[in-house]
C-alpha cells in the first residue's frame, strides 16, 4: 500500500447525510483514477443519534477493512461533536479538521492539537437552500465542498460529477451547497486549543 493513504473519519446526527457525504468523496477520488473506500458504522439507528462514516483514499490499492481509529482528516458535522469525546479520539497533532459551525476558525478552541482547522456555517447554508428532512437542516454537501476546500483531497470538479452521479434527487441545490461552501469554509493553520478533559458522548 503506498504511504499516500488518506483516512478521513466523519461525525454526524442520524439525518444530516455523513454516510452518503462520504461515499460522495469516496467517489470523487474513483473518478479521479485513485482508489476510495467508504463505509458506516451506525450505534442506536434513529434521527439525530450519532453516526460514524469513514473514507479512505489513495493512489494504490487499499487493502485495510477496519474502522479509522487515527484519522488524516476529521469532519464534524454537526456543532455538539466539539465537545464529545468520542469524536476526538485518535486525531494526532497533524490532523486536518472541518467543522460546521458559524464561528470563524479563529474564535473556536479545540481540545486538542492539530494541523489545519476548516469552519463553514453548514447548517445555515443548507437551511436557506431547503436542503432539510422534518424541519432539520442535511449539511452533507456543504460539508464535502468545505472538506474540499479545505484539503484539496479531491478537485471541485469531481466533487461535483460525484454528488451529480450520488443524488438523484435535489442535484441542483446540492450543488449549490456543495460550491457555496466551498466558497465561504475558512481556514487556518493556527488553530488554538484547550487541552483539557471533554464529556463522554
């Protein structure tokens, strides 16, 4: 296996899209001739419960099968894994986090170390666009445009083609999630943080 092997983990709520986000990335990196993995792992399967997704990538075969327990890349989809311990689990001084919360990277303390911080405000992208299921907002999107923008992982354009080929429904808008966050994720690569103990979730 080559040593460009990316592992991506994903934190979301039952209902905000992180298992097809992931296979929305997993794809894109497929329709740029690398190879790609993505698969869920699911606790209590109901609405807002938390759920697990896991993406890998890389230019040669992946041979790996486990769960990602140290991950390249941490997306937070929803604003309360900030503070759950279970999200921050594994993540290394050289990890890459995207978040979905209003505030810039610059006011967000993290509880621990990492290399790059991403925020966009995709609840708020996709409320506007309508993209929710029973009054909530599906940030899924919104989310991969910011993992984009925020790791270069896959192009634009394949990330494009992806949600173009995964969502048979609602492609347009999700489209337009997908570039406007894109457009709006800020980053830094000074993140601040707080190392100190966080509840159990």
């Amino acid at each position: 296996m080559g040593d460009d092997l990316i592992e991506i983990r994903w934190h979301g709520r039952g209902g905000q899209g992180a298992v097809l986000a992931s296979r929305i990335v997993a794809k894109a990196a497929f329709l740029e001739s690398k190879w790609s993995q993505a698969f869920p792992f699911f606790g209590a399967e109901r609405r807002g419960a938390p759920v697990m997704a896991f993406t890998r990538v890389s230019s040669s075969p992946i041979r790996l099968r486990s769960q990602i327990y140290e991950p390249d890349i941490l997306v937070l989809l929803d604003p309360m894994f900030l503070n759950l311990e279970v999200a921050w689990r594994g993540v290394k001084p050289d990890t890459i986090v995207v978040m979905n919360v209003p505030e810039d990277p610059a006011e967000i303390f993290l509880p621990k170390r990492v290399r790059r911080l991403a925020t966009v405000d995709a609840t708020a992208i996709s409320m506007e666009l309508g993209l929710k299921v029973a009054g909530l907002p599906v940030p899924n999107s919104a989310m991969v445009g910011a993992l984009v923008k925020a790791t270069g992982i896959v192009g634009l354009e394949s990330a494009e083609s992806s949600v173009k080929v995964m969502m048979k429904r609602l492609t347009d808008v999700n489209l337009e999630a997908l570039k406007r966050a894109h457009e709006e994720t800020k980053v830094t690569d000074n993140p601040k943080f707080v190392p100190e103990v966080i509840g159990e979730g």
